[in-house]
C-alpha cells in the first residue's frame, strides 16, 4: 500500500512508504522536521494524542485519537477546538491605513462598519489573487488581518513593498505583526454557549464577521465571529501566554463534547463548507470572479476599480470569465485535486482542484475549474480517477449548509 | 491472531513489506491489507476492485484503497489470475477497517507460481517489521 500527493506526503508520519525511493524521500523529511515551527500549543498536542505533521513549515495536528471522520461530523454535532496560530495575523494602523488596503484587496474597506471583517483577496497586477484572507475593521485606523501561513513570507514582503512606497508620498500607515499572539478557532453549535461560560461579553449581540477586542478567559483577546467550517464559530487571537490555558478552560467548559480536532478535519469540513483552499482552489493565476467570490468585490470597487489587477477583473465582470469555480458530486472513487473533468462526449472542459469523501454527506464532493457554459448546476460531467470515467454533476456549493450567525 | 502493540497479524498468513496479507489454500489465494494498513489509513471510503480474470503479478499494483484524505495504491502479493473480488466493499468499504482478515478481504487469485511465496515474510517477520517501521517515526 503506498500513496503519493500532497496530503499523503503530510500523513506520512502515519502512513508506511514501502518502496526504496520513497523511503527516502520520508528520510530527507524526517531530517528537517526538527526545523519545522511549533505553536505553543505543540506539547499540549502530543500530550492529547496529536499526530504531527510537517504543513507550511509548521509541526501541526493532523488528527488526534479520534479519526478524521469522527472529528469532522463531531464538529458539526458538537463542536471543534483548532490550533490555528500557524495563520499570520498582522494589524494596520495610521490614519490611512483603509485607503491602503484598499489598493491590495478587492474589499470596500471604507464602507465596513468598525467592529466587521469580511473575507476579501489580495490582488496581483494580473488580477490573480495573491492570498485569501479575513480583513476586520477595528477602527477607522485600525485593521486586523490574517493571512495564510503558506503564504506568510509571500503576503509580508508585498504589504512591505506597497508600505515603503505609501508611506514616502506622505501616506500614514505602520503594522504590527502578531506573533506575540496566538490564533485559535473554536467551531461548531457548542462554540457560542462554551465560549460565553469564558467571557462576560454579550456574544449574542456578536454577530457573523463580527469583531470585538474583549476579556476571556483572563487574557485580552481579539474575537472575530468567522471561521472555516461553515458553522457558528470564532477566531479567538489570545497573547501566547495563556493560549494553552484558554484552551484547557474551553475544552472542560464543553465537559468533553468540543473536542480538539486538526487538519485533516479541517480540510474536510471547509469542502463540505464550500469554502476555497488557497493553493488549491485559488492561485496565482486565478482571478476572484473565477473562484466565485464576485460577491467579496464591493460594490463601489467594481465602479472605481483602485485595486490591483482591477482593469482584468471589472472585464471579467462584465464579460464573464472563461473558466469558473464550481462544486460537483460524484460516483465512485472521490475525486482529488488534477482530475480532469470532462463532458458526457469526452472531452475535456476542465479540473478538479479540490475532492474528497464528506463525512457528513457520506458521498463525494469536490470542485474545480469548468469553462464556462458547463458551470450550471446540474450539468452532468464525467471525471477522471486513475484513467477511468466516472459520473459527476455539478452541484451547488455550500454541500452542507452553513449555519453562521446572523441577524433574523 | 495474535497482536503486537494491539495490532493484529494472522499466524498462517504471509505478508508483503507493502502490508497486504496472503492466505494460501491449495492453488487459492486470499489478499486483503493488514490491520497496521487500515490502521494508519483511517476510514476507508472506496475500494477499487481489481477485473476478474485479470492477471496480477507480485509486487505489482492492482487496486487501490481510498481514505477520507488519501489514496493508496495495493500491491498483489501473489502472481496469478484474480477469480474473485468482494462485491462487498462496494457498498461496505468499511469492512476493510472492521475486518481486515475476514470480511474485509479484497480478492482471490489462483496462484502461478507458489514458489513465489517465500519472497514474503511470515506473521512474526511481518510484525517485527512493523514495529521497526514504526520505531522510525
């Protein structure tokens, strides 16, 4: 039994390579994993049974006892406790700090109500996205962003570049990188009643996307009401120090339901979510109307343009882009990501970028890129596993429907 | 059975270094993947079965067993031709985790050659090997 791909790459700690030339390759990444990261949650892991593996230069979960599959359909039943402090978060300060983001993502920054995020994409010139990212207003000169960890060194140096040049026409902005912190995302229908046992702020009054500076716990947090399962969750940004503490209370306050879960589940529950996965579903070269995320371009961005890549994106905007993003179900072995996708005649119209089984559908679910015409749902496709074609259809995305929390 | 670090292996099976398991009685041979397999693989969501009447050959792939995350390839521990694949799987894949030795076996092959089969390891060089791999990590 052997595998190859990213993901198994990443489960090789649990998995037996059994021919000689991936032996090696297991051996050239033991070598370096003492140069991987670790969170300050790490000890906390292996002593709950953690299964660590190497991801984006970090040592991270990938599971705990339980199996990726139990993690994930606890998560929605109960709830999830993730370590995510390999995300980078950063704040913007000045008081043009909003006028300057807004030349790097497709977000009406200005029209945030202080105290709101949204998830927005940081442009190339190209229109391609750079990194996905959730961007919160704290104040009118204040901006909280987290960016992911894959794409740390790349997203720093180009806020960096377009800091230095601002600033020396006379624009006022400075960051701060948050590595004092820590980052943890507690999910689920358990996460609102176990978090508000910690805290003495009203969270029913916290709305999705919103944002609070608060107590938790004893220590000064930053709390978004975002996540990446499709379910009611926060982000909880806690000073490193107490992280573990702020974990350990969450985990006794749920009495054992909200579990620790890593990122095998995670992976799981955002494709059940529909959510993209940058690196996978997004890239350098695939511009947001492509992805899908029209609806994160605001309003008066898609008027005046202003941001990077704005001319190739307002054009796809009115002219329709020529591949899109869409989600499929499937038969037979779960599709992963570079399947090709092709029509009931064979030919092919496109790829998959992300597949997997979903726990909680107990079917197959993926998405990738189709040219467009054979985007709508319900289009009947056939994809590729291992040379042989399999039944697809193209179905709408969220595959299990999102619960965030909003006003009735 | 017996087990080694709570993980079985069968006494008169033999095993291949790439963890699948060969129960041999007369000219016919059982294959399936051992519980250290199903184990380090998680739930297994699909298996796909070899044609019959297809040749396999040792050390050859001819299969491959699906994950929640990962796919991976089997190797045939025997050469010969596949008479019979559990249809089972099809609707239960999870009985390669359930029973990986009984219910779970993935398909029966009439055996060429049964000098062949001591190119592979017995229950006791199976489970040392095991936990030598294991000791690695």
């Amino acid at each position: 039994m052997r595998g190859g791909g990213l993901w198994q790459l990443g489960q090789s700690i649990t998995r037996r390579l059994a021919q000689a030339d991936k032996k090696a390759v297991g051996r050239r990444y033991f070598a370096s994993e003492a140069d991987q990261k670790k969170t300050v949650l790490y000890d906390f892991h292996v002593a709950n049974g953690g299964k660590m593996v190497p991801f984006a230069g970090w040592s991270m979960p990938i599971q705990y006892k339980d199996s990726i599959m139990e993690s994930t359909v606890n998560c929605r039943q109960n709830g999830s406790l993730f370590d995510v402090s390999h995300m980078c978060g950063l704040s913007l300060k000045g008081k043009d700090c909003v006028p300057f983001l807004e030349k790097l993502v497709i977000a009406d920054v200005a029209a945030l109500a202080p105290g709101t995020g949204t998830l927005t994409v940081f442009t190339n010139e190209k229109g391609g996205a750079i990194d996905d990212s959730v961007i919160t207003k704290v104040t009118d000169d204040h901006i909280y962003i987290v960016v992911n960890a894959g794409c740390r060194d790349k997203d720093l140096a180009h806020i960096e570049a377009h800091m230095k040049s601002f600033k020396a026409k006379g624009g006022d902005v400075s960051w701060n990188i948050h590595d004092e912190r820590s980052l943890l995302a507690l999910q689920g229908p358990l996460a609102a009643p176990v978090l508000q046992h910690l805290t003495k702020e009203d969270l029913s009054k916290v709305y999705f996307g919103e944002f609070r500076i608060t107590d938790i716990n004893g220590a000064l947090c930053f709390i978004t009401r975002t996540g990446y399962t499709g379910e009611d969750g926060f982000e909880i940004s806690v000073p490193s120090e107490n992280a573990v503490d702020l974990a350990k209370a969450i985990l006794e306050k749920s009495e054992g339901k909200v579990r620790l879960t890593g990122l095998g589940a995670r992976d799981s529950l955002r494709l059940e979510a529909g959510l993209c996965l940058y690196g996978n579903d997004m890239e350098q070269h695939t511009t947001p109307v492509e992805a899908g995320l029209n609806w994160a371009i605001g309003k008066r961005r898609k008027a005046e343009g202003g941001f990077l890549g704005a001319e190739v994106i307002l054009k796809q905007l009115a002219d329709g882009p020529k591949v899109r993003l869409v989600g499929f179900t499937s038969t037979g072995p779960p599709p992963r990501s570079h399947s090709e996708i092709q029509d009931e005649k064979g030919t092919t119209i496109g790829e998959i970028t992300s597949g997997g089984f979903s726990p909680c559908l107990k079917k197959n679910i993926a998405m990738g890129y189709v040219k467009s015409g054979s985007h709508k749902t319900g289009t009947k496709a056939k994809i590729l596993v291992r040379g042989k074609a399999y039944d697809g259809v193209v179905t709408k995305k969220p595959f299990v429907p999102t619960k965030y929390y909003k006003p009735s | 059975m017996h087990f080694l670090n709570s993980l079985a292996v069968v006494k008169d099976f033999k095993y291949a270094d790439s963890h699948e398991w060969v129960k041999v009685d007369g000219k016919t041979a059982t294959v399936g993947i051992t519980d250290h397999a199903q184990d380090h693989l998680g739930d297994v969501v699909y298996v796909e079965l070899p044609e019959v009447g297809a040749a396999v050959n040792q050390g050859s792939g001819f299969g491959a067993v699906e994950s929640v995350k990962a796919t991976s390839d089997i190797y045939s521990p025997v050469s010969g031709d596949v008479v019979e694949v559990n249809k089972e799987l099809n609707n239960s894949p999870g009985l390669v985790n359930s029973s990986p030795y009984e219910k779970g076996w993935i398909m029966k092959v009439e055996i060429k050659d049964d000098s062949e089969l001591k190119n592979l390891k017995n229950s006791d060089e199976y489970a040392k090997f095991c936990e030598e791999e294991d000791a690695k990590h």
